[in-house]
C-alpha cells in the first residue's frame, strides 16, 4: 500500500519534466517567429537550429516521461 502510493507520488513529481519540455518548446519556436520577423533572410538557418533545439527539449522531455513509466512499473 504504502509502495504503492509512493510510486504514483514519484511518478507525478516526474512528469513535472513533461511541463518545462513544454515551456522551453514553445520558447524555442518563439524565439524563431521573432528571428524571423527581424531578420528574414536567414530564415532557413534559424529554422534549422530551432528543429534542433526543438529535438533536444523533446529528448529532456522523453527522459521525464521515461522516468516515469519506469518509476510506475517497476518493482
């Protein structure tokens, strides 16, 4: 009972990664409509770099969610 509940408690706590994941995606592609708009002649470059940023936030947030299905279905 008791390892039970701490697991659904862990596995919460964990998937707070998912909401930052979220935050830092919408701010990447922020920065990039404001990249552009200022500067559209390196759009293709500035795209480039946000679909890497925007791969590197996706993994954090993979990481989070993985933690968590682990947290929930181990033991």
């Amino acid at each position: 009972m008791l390892l039970s509940a701490a697991k659904l408690i862990g596995a919460g706590l964990a998937t707070i990664g998912l909401a930052g994941a979220g935050v830092g995606i919408g701010n990447v592609f922020g920065s990039l409509v404001l990249g552009v708009s200022r500067n559209p002649n390196e759009k293709d470059e500035l795209f480039r770099l946000a679909i890497l940023g925007f791969a590197l936030t996706e993994a954090i947030a993979l990481f989070a969610l993985m933690m968590a299905f682990l947290i929930l279905f181990t033991f």
